[in-house]
C-alpha cells in the first residue's frame, strides 16, 4: 500500500474515531438528562419518597417494548434491551435503589433474574428460602422478591405455588432466563481438575458435556452451585458449574462456555409484590380457583373454566396443587392471556367466580419483554 494511501487511511479512522467521541458526549449528556427528569418523578411523590413509591413496573415494560419494536441494528435486541434496563435502573436508583429479595446465596440464576430485570442498580438481598422471600416483602424488609415458578425441562417449582396460597402478595412480572451452564475454575487447563462441584441439577444438564471432554474427573452434588463454586475457588484441581455471575462473585474464570446439553433450557421466575398492577399493554393475569364445593360429577372442571373460551381467552397454563383444606382437594393456579380488569378476561373472570368456591386474582402483570 502506497503511503499517501495509509495517510488516508489514518486520516480516515481518525475522522471516525472523533465523531464516535461526539456521539458519546451526546449520550453521557441525554443519559444525565433523563436522569434529572426521574429526579423530578420522585421528589413530586414527596421528598421522603423510595424508589418502590414510583417504580411502576407496568411503565417500564411499556418502554421496553417500544425500545424492542424501533430497534433496527445492528445492535440486538436482547442487548439493546439490557443496555436500557441499565439506564432505567440507574435512574431510579439515585435517591434509594429498589430492594429486591431472591433465593440466595450469591452467584445463583435467581441472582442473574434479578439483575436481569431491574439492573445492577438494585439491591439484590440474599434469602435462605422462598418463605423468608416471601416473609420479608410482607414485612417490606425487601421491595420486591424473585422467585422461580417453573423450568423448562424439570416443571413447576411446587413450594413457590404453595406460598400463594396463603400470602397476600401479589405477582407483578415474570423473567424468562435462559439457562447458560459454564464451567467455572482457576485453574489453566481441563487437565488440571480433578473434581467438579455444583448442584445435582447442573451436573445432570451437563451430562453428556461432561461425559464427552472429563469423563474421568469425580463430581460431587453440593446444596447450590454458588456452594460449589466456593470449594472451586478454595480448592486445587477444583472447578464448579454455574452461571457467569458466579464468576464474578466467587473471583472464578470461565474456562468453558455454555456446557449445557439442552441450548433451549430456560427457567421462568416470578417477582412478587405487594399491589396488583394497572395494565401494560401486554398482559398475562394469574389465579388461583377452586370448583365449587356443590359441584359433582364428571367435567367439573370443564364446567368451571368454559367461560374463558366462551369469552375469547386463552389459558397457557394450569397446575394444580393440594388445598390444605381438607383431603383430595385441590386448587388450580392458572396463567391467562390479557388483563383482568380489561376486556374479555373481566367479564370471563366474574362468570368463573360465581362458579368457584375459590377464587383469587394472583397477579395481572406485564408480559415478559426480551
């Protein structure tokens, strides 16, 4: 290449590299613009007010689809998404960040939700179970907790079911996270471990990885990974499975990526509150209802969900879980399509309460985004 050609060149990148400058200037400066006006939102509800007196879960969803809708590249959409969750949740977090509770302890998936949803911004607080969640939102200790309700290949968590049926808080989202297994150590190389200790459940979705490049190393079931990845970080010739955050927490390297056999495993967490929501746009509504303690017979439990087809709405999901009342009763949690205080879950929702014995509106919440 001829020399003018590489000044050119030069003069060229340079050019770029001061208008990418530019455009960073511009940003920094919308980013605190936006931030003075959350500024504003939060002292007109009162000098005193916290991050959880105008967090409004509904608004939020609302943005972030329309973010994912105007979004034409070459930047993706999962990561414009948490580009701006970012932004929001730093936004929010300037007077007090928000408190979110989730099943502990540091570097686990409900770790990763939480910061999925609301950002590095927020608090996340560890807890030893999902009752003490549970107990420590009643109690307002923590703002919000994150739960995991179902996954993908293993099905619902039952004992997070269980809790509604006697806690008055109330859903108000959903997070769907895939579920990406690394392989976790300070070690240089494969052929240094001996040993790898993570949860029962990691090491079966990583059977067939393992089988196939450390067929000989020993594995060791631990309570959580976050368990297992501290014995990695303590122990020579020992590596861990579990999220990336785990790496992070526990000063681990990822030495492999993405272990996992099933790429599609995904778990599906719930974020508990203490109010129902106003609507989004893009809802889904869940209840807890039992038949009517008159009904008999077959098809009962046709009978007492026809009016949501005869109204036009779809029900995805349907568990059922022991009442506690007496003896071979049951209740039924289940997911619906759209608001319930829109149009046509309202009216399908009123003509199943006259049927149940049971009926309780869990929570009516956005949609997952992203």
């Amino acid at each position: 290449m001829a020399e003018n050609d590489k000044h050119t060149d030069s003069q060229d990148l340079a050019a770029i590299r001061t208008r990418i400058d530019e455009i960073d200037e511009r940003i920094q400066s919308l980013i605190n613009e936006r931030a003075r006006y959350a500024q504003e939102v939060g002292m007109s509800k009162g000098k005193l007010a916290s991050a959880v007196d105008y967090y409004r879960p509904e608004r939020e969803a609302e943005v972030l689809r329309k973010i994912q809708a105007r979004n034409d590249g070459p930047i993706r959409d999962e990561e414009m998404l948490r580009l701006f969750r970012e932004i929001m949740s730093a936004c929010l977090a300037q007077q007090e960040p928000l408190k979110v509770g989730f099943l502990g302890p540091e570097g686990t998936f409900t770790q990763t939700a939480v910061f999925k949803h609301f950002g590095h911004s927020a608090r996340a607080l560890p807890f030893h179970t999902i009752d003490e969640i549970f107990h420590e939102v009643e109690s307002g200790v923590a703002d919000f907790g994150v739960v995991p309700i179902e996954n993908s290949t293993e099905g619902s968590v039952n004992y997070t079911l269980d809790m509604f049926l006697t806690s008055p808080l109330k859903i108000a989202g959903e997070i769907e996270l895939r579920i990406e297994q690394h392989l976790l150590g300070s070690e240089t190389g494969l052929d240094k471990i001996e040993r790898i200790c993570a949860h029962e459940q990691s090491l079966a979705q990583c059977r067939s990885w393992l089988r196939e490049y450390l067929p000989h190393v020993e594995l060791i079931g631990m309570s959580s990974n976050a368990a297992g990845a501290r014995r990695a970080r303590d122990e020579s010739g020992t590596a861990a499975i579990g999220p990336a955050v785990a790496a992070d927490v526990y000063d681990l390297q990822i030495l492999v990526s993405n272990i996992e056999d099933r790429a599609d495993n995904a778990t599906r967490f719930l974020v508990i509150g203490r109010e129902l929501l106003a609507p989004s746009g893009d809802d889904k509504t869940t209840i807890l209802v039992s038949t009517s303690d008159t009904a008999e017979g077959a098809g009962v439990l046709h009978q007492l969900l026809q009016p949501l087809a005869g109204h036009g709405v779809s029900m995805t999901r349907i568990e059922s879980r022991p009442s506690r009342r007496r003896n071979w009763d049951y209740v039924f949690f289940i997911d619906l399509d759209g608001h319930a205080d829109e149009s046509p879950a309202k009216e399908a929702l009123a003509e199943l309460q006259e049927r149940s014995s049971l009926f309780r509106v869990l929570g009516a919440y956005p949609r997952a985004v992203g």
